[in-house]
C-alpha cells in the first residue's frame, strides 16, 4: 500500500481563511489616501497648514476670476478670507464646494 502525502481540505480552507483575515487587518490598518483638493480649498488648505506648522501668520493675495482676493490664516488654524474663497466656517478654514 503506497502513502500519498496530500492537502486536505480543511487544511486548505483554514490557510485560505488565515490569509483573508490577515488582508482585512491590512486593509483596515492603512492610511486612506484621499485626493488632494485642487483650486480654492487647496489654497486654503496650504495656507492653514503652514500657518499651525510654522506658529506665524500667513497672509495670501491672489486674483480669482479676475479679481483681487485676499486669505490670513492664523496659527490657531482659523481663517479669515473673502467671500471668493467660500471659507463657510472662519473657525476651522472649512470650504464649500466649488460649483461645478
């Protein structure tokens, strides 16, 4: 009678639920990569995250649709911008969504 060494099954199916729980920790365990924000929410962004990273104010002018706009961002990471920067919160540097 000849012995044949094989994989069982079950050996298969726990090796299989190992790795799927495994790929799931992972999975959980990396940061989300989110898109980075293009147009007037990147300014603001920019500017707010220099300002709590350096403790200094950042004041930026810039022209949008051609008209003059001006945005302080403050180390405490609130903002004061004009209204061409839909800045909805001052307090946190929140910024509506740009209308398509």
């Amino acid at each position: 009678m000849t012995s044949r060494r094989a994989t069982t099954l079950i050996e298969l199916l726990v090796v299989l639920s190992v790795m799927g729980i495994v790929a799931a920790v992972v999975a959980l365990a990396l940061p989300e990569r989110e898109q980075p924000p293009s147009g007037r929410g990147a300014l603001v962004g920019r500017a707010t995250r220099l300002a709590i990273r350096t403790g200094r104010v950042v004041t930026l002018d810039t022209s949008i649709a051609g008209a003059a706009a001006s945005l302080t961002a403050f180390p405490d990471g609130s903002v004061v911008a004009d209204t061409a920067f839909h800045v909805d919160d001052p307090l946190t540097g929140e910024v509506r969504r740009e209308p398509r």
